[in-house]
C-alpha cells in the first residue's frame, strides 16, 4: 500500500475516545479523522501491493473476501485505536465509515503502510468510484461495527499445518469489533495469551494441538467469545473454522 507523495496531509483528532452507541446498536470507536482518500489501489487480488494483514505468499481466503465485499481501504502505519497500532497489524479487519462528496460507505481494513498524513486512507477502486474521487479527495471517517451478521471466522496460515502440530497462527476474520486479545488452552487446562503478529495473525506455540484446541476471543468492549476447535491438521487452514456466534 502506498499513498501518493505530494498530495496534502492529513488530522486525526486522536484514537482514545470510547465507543458510542447509536439507537440502531451501531458502534462507533475513537474520534473523527479528517484526511484525504487515494486510489491504492487496494484488492483481494493484490494486483500492485500485497496486503499486509494476509500471510506474505498466500491471498485473504475466498469466504472472506465474499463476506468482505469490494469497499476496502488501507490505514498509515501511524494510526492508532487506543492501544491499538495499525503498524502493528492491530487493525486488520476493523471497518470504518467513510463520508465524501455526500456519501456514506463502510470500508474494511485489509492493509496498512506509508501514507501522505496519518489519517489519509487508500481505497479499492470500487470504494473511491462510490465517493466520487473525481470530485474532491477529502473525507471524514471513523471506525464502526462491521456490518455482519455471519460468525467470526478463525482462518489460519496453511505453510505448517499438516507439518507442526505444535503452532498454529490464526487470523480472526468478520469480527464486528476490533479486537484486544486472543487466548487458548487445551482441554480443561489454563488460557494462555496468543502473540498478535503483524500481519494481524494471533500465533501459539509450544503444546501439542493436534486434539483440538479452544479459543476466547476479546473484543475492544469487553465481549468475549469461546470455541472448541478441532486439532491443526484437521480442517482446512484456508477456509478456516466458523464461530458458534459473533459479537453484538
């Protein structure tokens, strides 16, 4: 992902405000940004850059880019959620809502890179055509509930999976809310805290889990979801495992 040099900046008011409700349920995290929108551009095909929150050789899965749909967008490694650092691949699949030109669209997060500001975005091309980039390349935008009502999606990195028994890295896909924390355990034993990676894959290592494992999954608001997986090698990696739910 690359934003174009030379093309103005950008504000950002700041990521610590908490979640606001609106009467529909929708949730709002963070403050407003003010920035400008480029075209990326940013696609499941990666047809100029790769995406920084899919494993380095392998694409996002086919189920999530369906679920997903073509309104993506690209965040600047300098852009912050609370504790959350998209540099860091904290803010992979989060959703924002993004208004120009007298449109409203939701986008979700599959990138992050350089940028022209830190709260300039890049979009796919079906993004930037909906807010009429041809008008005006400013907008304000803030992130939101996603808008699913499908389960959260546990995928995972195929390149050891039938190998290593003893790892694993996940990706949470479809979350509505960011997310803080990922844990697992075996059997009736202790959660242990996975290690978020940067490209946005939760990592656990160290115990055998070829019998199945669990997961407990924390959103931004204090929600948490558990599921009972079976063991790595016994599912296919890339379509992943779907959640018993998802958060509300």
């Amino acid at each position: 992902m690359s934003g174009a040099p030379g093309r103005g900046g950008a504000t950002s008011s700041g990521g610590d405000a908490p979640a606001v409700v609106t009467d529909a349920g929708t949730k709002y995290f963070g403050e407003a940004h003010s920035g400008n929108f480029w075209l990326g551009p940013v696609d499941f095909s990666e047809s100029q850059w790769h995406n920084a929150c899919a494993p380095s050789d392998v694409k996002y899965p086919s189920r999530i880019q369906q679920l997903y749909g073509n309104y993506l967008m690209g965040v600047s490694n300098q852009l912050t959620l609370q504790n959350l650092q998209a540099g860091s691949g904290q803010l992979c699949d989060v959703c924002a809502e993004l208004t120009a030109n007298s449109v409203t669209l939701i986008a979700h997060v599959i990138t992050y890179g350089d940028e022209t500001g830190p709260a300039d975005i890049d979009l796919s091309q079906e993004a930037r055509t909906a807010l009429h980039g041809d008008t005006s390349y400013a907008l304000t935008w803030r992130f939101i509930t996603c808008p699913t009502t499908a389960p959260i999606y546990y995928t995972f990195d195929d390149r050891e999976w039938t190998a290593n028994p003893w790892y694993f890295r996940v990706w949470i896909r479809n979350s509505r809310i960011p997310l803080t924390k990922v844990e697992y355990k075996l059997g009736t034993g202790a959660w242990s805290a996975a290690q978020w990676q940067s490209d946005g894959a939760w990592q656990a290592a160290n115990a055998d889990f070829s019998g199945g494992f669990s997961l407990r999954v924390t959103s931004l608001d204090g929600q948490t979801l558990e599921d009972t997986l079976p063991g790595v090698g016994k599912f296919d990696a890339n379509a992943g495992f779907a959640s018993h739910a998802t958060f509300l």
